[in-house]
C-alpha cells in the first residue's frame, strides 16, 4: 500500500526536524504544504529548511515561484498529487510536511465545490482593502461568519477577498460551503500532528523572530518591495516590516507585532488541526514513527 504521512502542526513546533527524521527513516521525500515557502526570494521571513536540512532530504514546493506569481490551493491540489504519483514510483512513502491546514485537505480530501466570483463586487472589496487596510476586510468577516473567522489567516486579504465574495453572491456564511465531502484519494493517509504546550510554543515563536532580524529580515524584505502588493506578501513578517518602511511603525513595534500575529496565527493553526479527523498528537519523532508502523 502506498502511504502519504502528513506532519503537521503550528509554526515554529518542529515540523522541519520531525519531518526530516520521519523521512531519513523511510527512505522517502518531503512535500512541502506551507503555502509561503513555495515563493523564492522570501527564506527568513517563511522560516524555509535551511540549506544543510535541504541536503539532507530531497523536498519539493519549495522555491518553485516568483513572489509575483499567483498561485491558489486549486492549482497545489493537481500539482501536489501529481508529484505524490511519481515519488509513489520510486517509494512506498511520501512526506506531506507544513501548517497550511486547507492546502493539506485539498491534498488528502479535495476540495469543495465554491460559487464564482463577482467581479465587481471583487473590485469593491480590492478598493476597501486599499483604503481602510486588511483590518476592515476582516471585521467585515468576523460580522458576516465568525466560525470563517475563527480558522482564516486574518493578514491574507486573499482568503478574506474570496469568503466575502461567496457570503455576498449567495446570502450564506462561506464556512456552511465547506461541507468535508472527501474525495478518496488512491494511497493510505496518515495524519500525524506535533503536540506542544502553549508556553513552549510561544517562546519557540518569540525565539524565531528575534533570529530572522538577527538574520537579515529587513534586508530581505526591502529587497522585496516591488512585490509588495502581490498576494505572496500579505502575509505576517513581511505585512509588519512594510508598515515600518511606510513610517508608521518602529523597527521595535514591528518586531513585536510580528511576535503577536505569529502567535494568534499559530493559535488558529491548532484548532483547525484540533478539529480534523483522524489525527494522531506525538511529542517527537520516535513517536510519529511507531504510529506509522502501526
């Protein structure tokens, strides 16, 4: 039977290590599935593998775009099982590694069917995000369908762009559209998530931030203003460093913002993953890999 082993999780848990581990053990290749590691020219602020980790397993959908370029679940969803596929030929096992929750349902599950947009309606939204910032879009949301709330990337005006589109072209909420209709996929999945507490959590995320300043972040993200407008950027630790280069926040504000909307995203990471089916909680990756024996 070929497997797919997901390993999932908040940022900043582990994932990288456990995957890479899981993955020396099998013989097998990582996937990535977190949807801001697949741009090039955006490493510190996405926490990519390093290069020695990157040497030590092969991986894939990372570094495969340009931060101008659009790129939506849909578009993973075909590439992700295509390229699931032909590792299948070489190994009985791929790894599925990141904290994107709806990018690994759409691998695992698919994904559901959704009306089309209104392109004006679209344009309306677009101008209000330009006016009145991510913010607005997102207390809009929270109004119109808080259980959406609740799991969104709040700084992805992308995702919020689009659930405000279905809600006005339909009258209904956008989350009553995801109804979990599985698609059965041709391998065996195994959902494997890391358990951490809170506190260590937090201190993780904090730890990170202060090394991607020590590392360089503002250098790479000025590197990267051109492309600020485009969906790749909306996003935290690059949103927050935009904001200082406009003046309106210190280099200090900005890095403890990026602090608190890390936490608050890795906060909605677990309970998207606390209520999927079928997930096995480990602590390291000698656990995860008894499970998969199993």
């Amino acid at each position: 039977m070929k497997r797919l082993i997901v390993i999932a999780g908040p940022t900043a848990s582990g994932k990288t290590k456990m995957a890479i581990e899981v993955a020396r053990e099998l013989n097998a290749e990582i996937i990535s599935a977190d949807s801001r590691q697949f741009y090039r020219k955006m490493s510190i602020g996405t926490a990519k593998p390093s290069a020695s980790e990157l040497k030590q397993v092969k991986h894939h959908f990372i570094d495969t775009l340009n931060p101008e370029e659009d790129y939506n679940i849909g578009r993973f969803e075909i590439d992700a099982l295509q390229k699931i596929e032909e590792l299948h030929q070489k190994n009985d096992d791929v790894i599925m590694a990141g904290g994107s929750g709806l990018y690994i349902k759409a691998v695992c599950e698919g994904l559901d069917e959704l009306p089309a947009s209104d392109p004006d309606f679209r344009k309306q939204l677009e101008l209000q995000l330009l006016e009145k910032g991510v913010d607005f879009l997102a207390e809009q949301l929270k109004v119109k369908d808080p259980v959406y709330y609740e799991e969104v990337d709040r700084k992805n005006p992308h995702r919020l762009i689009r659930a405000l589109e279905v809600i006005e072209s339909t009258g209904q909420p956008f989350s009553s559209f995801r109804k979990n209709n599985i698609t059965e996929r041709p391998f065996q999945i195994i959902k494997i998530a890391i358990l951490v507490d809170r506190d260590t959590l937090y201190d993780n995320i904090n730890r990170r931030v202060d090394k991607m300043f020590a590392d360089g972040l503002v250098e790479e993200v000025r590197t990267l203003l051109p492309y600020r407008f485009n969906n790749a950027l909306q996003t935290v630790g690059y949103a927050e460093i935009f904001e200082y280069f406009d003046g309106k926040i210190s280099l200090d504000v900005a890095k403890e913002m990026i602090k608190q909307n890390t936490r608050h995203y890795a906060k909605r990471q677990m309970t998207w993953f606390r209520k999927e089916q079928g997930i096995h909680w480990v602590e390291n990756a000698a656990e995860a890999l008894e499970i998969i024996s199993r």
